[in-house]
C-alpha cells in the first residue's frame, strides 16, 4: 500500500507534466513545472514544486519572474508535503490563499466492479472520444467547459477541454443524449496512477448519475490500463466530492492554491 505521501508525489508530477503538456509555455523549477497559456486560464499555473527536496529563494523569483514577465499573476498549487522551504519563500513575497483543492484516492484491484449507486441512465450513451476526429472533440471540449461555469465558456477554455481530450497519455469520454455530448470527463493513465479529471455535466442534466456513471466508466478502463491506484481532485463541498466518495474515494490530501495579485496581471479565472 502506497503512503499518502508517495501517493502525493506520483500524482502532482503526472499532474505537473499534463499541464505543461496542454500549456502554451512552460519551464522546469524546483523540481515541478511552472506553466503558461491564455490569460485567465486554469494551465497559468505551477504544480509540483518543493517535493524533491528544499526550494531555493532563486527558485521563487523566477516562478515569480516567469508569470509576471508575461502579464499574469503568479499561481502555485501548494501541495502539504512540499518541503517548508517553498511555504515561507512564498510568504515572504506576499502570496495569498485563493482556493483550496482536495486530491482523492481509491486504490484498484483485479475484480473490482464499478457501478453507479442507482444504475446508469437508460437514455444516456457514453462514448470514447476519437482523439482523431475534430467534431466530436470540439463538442468534447464544448461540453464540458460550458457544465464548469455559469457563464458561456471562452474560447480558451474550449480549446484547453479538447487539447486535453487529444493528449496523448489521455483518453476522454462523453456522455450523449439524443446524439448530443451533455457530459464528459477523461482519464489519463500513468504507470500504476490513474487521474480523472475534467469532468462537468451540462446544468439541464445534472443529478441523473451521469457523473457517476462516467467515474464508473473510467475507472474500468484504467483498471484494464493495469493502474492500482486512482486519484480525482476536487474543491471541497462542490457535488463532485460527494460522487467520488459514493464510488470508494477518501481525500489523500489537500492542497492550497495561492496567488500573488498585482495591478495589470491577469488573474486565473475561478471554473
């Protein structure tokens, strides 16, 4: 059985390296990945550092220097077991909390089984997406940035869904009612980790267990890819939390997202 934080290693560098991936810049500090793309979006953003050990002040001016050089606020997930270095470095240059972010874990083994708590809707078809196929990843991408906001989706956060959906470690899937996409979320496995991520529903067909359904879904499929351990990250309180705790998710840590605001940067926009 893997350690919390063995477990928080393997998942915050598959994570740093995912995003550096779908990212328009990014650059190795600290042993994590710092990230840029489209101003306001959620790749602004650095993942991983102060794991391999302590983080230098050097280390902290140029993730500082590498945002505000390009018009962006400076981003960092926190994760805990970070070395304390990191924490009082970015303290001392005036980083606040924005949000927090909670990372489940289930671990996975040969004949598990996973369903839905009340089945999967009967007039709900879950489909792969064809990472080859343009239409069906921008309808990806088109659904699942719309069921994140309130607001009409940007283009960037579009094309962020649909970069995801054609990443190479990644494989997405939609939920299609009537033959339109309403849902969907991917899975990215790597070696004995398998991450859900993206996953929203289109407001109109929200608490109908098609966000299960898709957990269920993926989780197969990263059980068959020979993944022992399963992770989904979440803000705390949001319905996701509950639905991953249904299908035998427990937090294995929680992060602190901070930002360092200043006039004339672009700040991440909340999803």
């Amino acid at each position: 059985m893997r350690s919390l934080r063995e477990i928080a290693i393997l998942e915050e560098g598959r994570q740093a390296r995912a995003i550096a991936d779908v990212a328009d810049a990014y650059a190795e500090i600290a042993g994590g990945f710092v990230c840029r793309g489209e101003p306001g979006t959620w790749c602004n953003t650095a993942v991983g550092l102060g794991l391999a050990g302590p983080v230098t002040e050097d280390d902290v001016d140029r993730l500082v220097a590498w945002f505000v050089d390009h018009g962006r606020e400076p981003n960092i997930e926190l994760c805990p077991f970070a070395d304390d270095t990191l924490r009082r470095s970015l303290a001392r240059r005036g980083f606040v909390l924005r949000i927090f972010e909670n990372c489940f874990f289930r671990e996975l083994s040969v004949g598990d089984e996973f369903k839905p708590r009340h089945g999967q809707p009967t007039d709900i078809e879950i489909r792969r997406i064809d990472p080859h196929d343009p239409t069906a990843v921008r309808e990806y991408g088109m659904a699942v940035a719309t069921g994140f906001s309130d607001k009409p989706p940007r283009e960037s956060d579009i094309d962020l869904m649909a970069r995801c959906a054609t990443h190479e470690r990644s494989i997405a899937f939609g939920a299609y009612h009537a033959g339109r996409c309403i849902a969907g979320g991917a899975v990215e496995v790597c070696g004995e980790v398998a991450a859900l991520f993206g996953l929203s529903v289109l407001p109109d067909f929200r608490r109908r267990g098609i966000q299960q359904a898709l957990i269920a879904t993926r989780l197969q499929l990263a059980l068959s890819h020979g993944a022992t351990i399963a992770t989904i990250s979440s803000r705390p309180g949001v319905p996701t939390e509950g639905n991953v705790r249904r299908m035998g998710f427990q937090v294995a840590y929680t992060k602190a997202v901070l930002t360092r605001p200043g006039v004339g940067l672009a700040p991440v926009h909340e999803l």
